[in-house]
C-alpha cells in the first residue's frame, strides 16, 4: 500500500526549564519526499531557500536559532513534510536546546 501525497504535519513539544538564559535550539532534519515548512510556536523558521531541499537521500539541513524564539516552558516544533512521490513518508529530526544557568 502506498501512501497519500499531500502535505503532512508533524509536531513534537519540549520545555525550556525556568532561568536558562540564553537558549539555543540546534535542528538536524529531513524529510520524505521533502521538507516545506518549519515553525517554533507558531511562527516560521528560516528554511534552506531551494523548495525541495531537506530530501532523505541528501545531506539533513540545518537550523540553528539564537533569538528569543524560545520561551520558558513548553515550546512545539512543527514541521511540514510534502510526499509527492506516492510512496510512504516520514521525517526524520535531531535537536537539542542548551543554555546557561
């Protein structure tokens, strides 16, 4: 069975403990066929500028964020996945948070 194409929505939340200062959010991602859109809380990210960049045979992009993005308390990562290809999808992601105390 192959899947849909469409464009598909994953998200995952974390939590930025009370007092870090200064947080940083490293992003390593890609996706099947290819990653459209990437949002922390709401708002956009800064995506690589070819429109089918973050491909699964391909180096994973990166985002590395230093703003004030981040909040104290739950932050949710959400990142669109478009499948074209009639094939299963899926995304694959690695990120951390670090900051000062």
């Amino acid at each position: 069975m192959f899947g849909r194409n469409g464009v598909y929505v994953y998200e995952t939340c974390f939590c930025v403990g009370r007092g870090v200062r200064h947080p940083i959010l490293g992003i390593g991602f890609w996706g099947d066929d290819y990653v459209t859109a990437v949002r922390l809380n709401g708002k956009p990210l800064t995506m690589p500028p070819s429109p089918r960049s973050c491909i699964y045979d391909d180096d994973p992009c990166q985002i590395l964020m230093t703003d004030s993005k981040l909040l104290e308390g739950r932050n949710c990562l959400e990142m669109e996945v478009t499948n074209a290809g009639g094939s299963p999808t899926g995304l694959e992601v690695s990120a951390n948070v670090r900051g000062g105390h």
